[in-house]
C-alpha cells in the first residue's frame, strides 16, 4: 500500500516528484546542494543558516532579583537557621508529614524570632519562615524558581551563582544556597526520589522531578566549584504550533506545510543545538498525528504529551547502584518493533538506536519521528551516520547513506538565535544519493534582515521556489496537495 513504505513496494510510472532513491531529484531549480560534499562553496542564502555568534563585549553579569530577598535578610536566615538545626530532632522531624513538620518549624521559628529579637516586618517573617520550610522540606532557594512558569532553564553553578532562562536569555539571579553542603543536601534530595545517590563516589547523576522537569547533577570533585545542578523545567502547558506561529518561530505557511509533513507520515528528524526547542517541536509535530494511529513514543525522561488516545510511553532506565538493569533506548526502540506500531517517535536519538530507527522508518512505519542534537540539517544527517559507524556496525558508508536516504524524508532544524529567540530555521528534504553523496533540498529557509533597535533578529521564513516537493505524491495520496501547494506558494512571497 501506498502508505507504507516497503522494501519492494512498485515504484510508480510517474515519479516526478517521488523520491528518487539514488537519482537526480526531479523539482525545479533551484538546484539542491549536496549533503556531504567537500568543502561547499557560499553558502547558498547566507543568512539563512544559523547566524554567526557576535563576540559581545564581556560585561559583568548584574543579578535579578527574585522574591526581593536582600543580603541582610540572608544573614538573619542563616542565623535563625543555624538556631532551629540546634533545637530541633530532625530524625523525629522525619517521621511526621509534610503538614505537621512544617507547622512544627514554623512554631519554633518564630519563637526563635521572638527570643532573639530579630526585627522583621510580618510579610518579611513570612517568606523567612515558608524559605525555612523549603530549605528543611523542600528544595530550598530553588522553590521560588520552581514554582514559576515561565523560567525555561535553572542552573546552579555551585552555592552562590544560580542562573535562569527566561525568553531565551540566561540572567544570574540573586538566589543562592548557605554553603555548597547545603546545595548537596538539596541535590540528594532530589535524585533520592528516584532511587538514586549522588555522592563522591557516584557524582554523576540525572533525575526528574515530581512535576516531571529533569535533573542533572555533577557533584564534587567531578565539579570544581561545587555541585552543579541543571533543571530543565517542565512546562505544564507545552507550546502548541499556533504559539511558535505568534512567537515568529514560524510562519503560518511553514506551519502549514509543518502540518501536512505531519499529516502525510512523512519520517522526519527534527535536528537542532541544546534547548532549541526540538522536544517542544516534535511534541507539536505529533499534533497532526491521527487519532485512530497506534504510536508509541521512547524517551530518556517523558516529556511528551500526546493528546491522542492510542500512545504507549517508553521510558529509559538508568542502571542500579549496583550498576544493573540500565534499559537503553536501543532496547525500547527494538521492543517497540514488536508492539506493532504504526509511528515510532523517538524523543532524542544519541546512540546506535539511530539504527533501529531507520530500520524502522523503512519498514513500514512511516510518519516515525525523532530528535537529535546537530547544528544544520546537513550536519545531522551526518550525525546520524557517525552514531551509526560508532555503534559498531560494520557497514560501508555508502549503504548506511542508501539507508539514511531511504529512511529520512524531512529534516527540520530548529536553533536559539543570538537575541534569545527560538527559529524554525529550515525545512529540508532528504532527496537521494548521487554517487556517495546525499542530497538535500531547503523548501523553506529562515532568512536574516537585520536587527531592531533592541537587538531583536529580523527576518522572514522564505520558501526556496521549490513548486513541487519529493514528498508532493505523499502529501497527494492523503489529499493535501493543493493546500502544499497554496502554502509553499504563499511563502514564496
Ligand atoms: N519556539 C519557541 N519559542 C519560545 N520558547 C520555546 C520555543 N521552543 C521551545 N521553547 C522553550 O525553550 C525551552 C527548551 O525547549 P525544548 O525542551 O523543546 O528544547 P530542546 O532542544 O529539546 O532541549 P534539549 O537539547 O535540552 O533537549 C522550553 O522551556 C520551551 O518551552
Ligand atoms: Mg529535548
């Protein structure tokens, strides 16, 4: 059947815009560019690529603010602190609930403040004694940040230097821990929920937290100046396409022509650098997925939502203390070929599972989908041959290209401009191999004007002028042609 791509399916008689597994691609100009080829001349739309980072003056980076706490008041905290730990029984502490363990600190604290005579306004007395709290409960000076929505990134660098992102900038804050055994203690508390220790001898560890945001941990010697703690924050309600569109990460007709690479189960690989917004893209990719589709996603740590009724979620399992019973994404993505999936979605491809992917992609599954860490679309097809090569399959490179080729139809790369703001900065075809080579095609490209007044990147998603994509009698059979068509067109302005 058409829809599934098989090993021996007929090609058909009119291929114009069919895939061409090993032949020149069919479209129009302009011509496409070869995905490994020596050294390329100009880039063809030079700022379209991911632009070049400008070496900013170094500055000193001034902290902001949060929950207005001031150097004094840290001095006042420490030392009530240091007053509760004395007085208290923490080990009788820990038998009691949250709820009474907390009203319990509360009661001595403030007979602390009023045996010591500690000065305080009442709304002052009331963050000290909730910041108390956190610290003997909770994650302490983290909890602020937790509790807000909008921080993407948290990343402490040791006890005193606590940096956010927020809108795509990364800020110092003025947030910091009593010393670097308190950060410690902190970090335990976190990875001891799953199970796991952090410590001299296992310093390395990833986590997530209960509201599903994830956690990595490098503690000393490993870290020089202390734990180094990056949470990634779970965002409750995850960006939806319509978002990317009012935050320009896309156009509307790039949405567009997005949805119909969805809809039509075309394979496609969403490359992009750290925090670029690839999970956030391909959880809205898996938005044009059919209700009636059995698909199963694997993740390192679940942070997809699918809204569709038939998902089976796979999860990876890191090894015990005693360095057993690790589930690798190359076993859940080999199991799941046994689950009798239509889609595979795989949430970061890092390892020899890109082999299974592809296999996976070729054999009849066609609209699978996954992510993987590349700075272009080129450069992540050649990644996914390197993680091949280094898993120990010993294949010629031009088969795993043919494999690649016949696997991958779209790359779509996604990348954090210099101002902060996340693009959709191509969507490219994997078109076929010519010789040793692959070839790509950009049907649409992030295109730089300028900058603003503030700094803000200008620019516009421009189509290429390609009228009839490879993937044109895919997106036919599924009856979405003419609006491809209308879009690309559109964008073409
Ligand atoms: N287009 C966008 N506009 C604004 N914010 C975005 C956009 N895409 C993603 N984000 C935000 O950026 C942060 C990182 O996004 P995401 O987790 O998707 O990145 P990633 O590339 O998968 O990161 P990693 O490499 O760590 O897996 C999240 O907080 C997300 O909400
Ligand atoms: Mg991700």
């Amino acid at each position: 059947m058409f829809g599934r791509r098989t090993a021996e399916a007929p090609k058909p008689a009119e291929s114009a815009a069919q895939k061409p597994k090993a032949a020149k691609p069919a479209s129009p100009a302009p011509q496409p560019k070869p995905a490994q080829s020596a050294p390329q001349k100009a880039p063809q739309k030079a700022a379209a690529a991911v632009p070049p980072r400008v070496a900013a003056p170094a500055k000193a980076m001034e902290p902001i603010e949060v929950g207005g706490r001031s150097d004094e008041y840290f001095k006042t905290k420490t030392m009530i602190f240091n007053a509760l730990i004395d007085t208290i029984d923490l080990s009788q502490l820990g038998q009691l609930d949250t709820e009474s363990a907390a009203e319990e600190i509360r009661d001595i604290v403030n007979e602390i403040i009023s045996i010591k005579n500690v000065q305080m306004s009442i709304a002052e007395q009331e963050s000290l004694l909730q910041d108390i709290c956190n610290d003997v409960l909770g994650y302490g000076p983290l909890e602020p940040l937790l509790a807000r929505d909008d921080i993407a990134d948290i990343m402490v660098n040791g006890s005193s230097r606590v940096f956010i992102e927020v809108g795509g900038k990364i800020q110092l804050t003025n947030v910091r821990f009593r010393d670097n055994a308190q950060l410690m203690n902190i970090c335990q508390r976190i990875v001891s929920q799953v199970g796991r220790r952090v410590d001299e001898a296992s310093p390395i560890c990833d986590a997530r937290l209960p509201d599903g945001s994830r956690v990595n941990v490098i503690a000393p010697p490993l870290a020089i100046d202390g734990a180094a703690l990056t949470i990634r924050k779970f965002k409750k309600d995850k960006l939806r396409m319509q978002d990317l569109i009012n935050f320009g990460s896309i156009s509307p007709e790039g949405a567009k022509v997005l949805e119909i690479i969805g809809a039509s189960r075309i394979n496609t690989l969403i490359s992009g650098g750290t925090g670029s917004g690839k999970t956030t893209l391909l959880n809205c990719m898996t938005g044009f997925i059919e209700h009636d589709e059995r698909v199963i996603t694997c993740e390192d740590a679940a942070e997809l939502q699918l809204q569709q009724p038939h998902v089976v979620r796979l999860e990876t399992r890191p090894p015990n203390l005693e360095g057993q019973g690790e589930v690798t994404m190359r076993d859940l993505v080999k199991n799941c070929l046994r689950m009798r999936p239509e889609r595979i979605i795989v949430g970061e491809v890092r390892g020899p599972e890109a082999f299974d992917l592809l296999q996976a992609m070729n054999t009849g599954h066609d609209g699978s989908m996954g992510t993987l860490h590349a700075n272009s679309p080129r450069e992540g097809l050649q990644r996914v041959e390197s993680m091949i090569t280094m898993g120990g399959y010993n294949l010629p490179s031009k088969t795993i290209r043919e494999m690649i080729v016949g696997s991958i139809d779209i790359v779509i790369q996604a990348a954090r401009l210099r101002d902060g703001s996340r693009r959709i900065t191509h969507i490219t075809e994997v078109l076929g191999t010519e010789g040793d080579t692959i070839i790509t095609q950009d049907l649409i490209v992030f295109e730089i004007d300028g900058e603003d007044e503030h700094g803000r990147i200008i620019g516009k998603h421009r189509a290429t002028g390609i009228a009839r994509p490879a993937f044109w009698d895919r997106a036919k059979y599924y009856g979405r042609e003419a609006e491809l068509a209308a879009a690309l067109d559109a964008a073409s302005e």
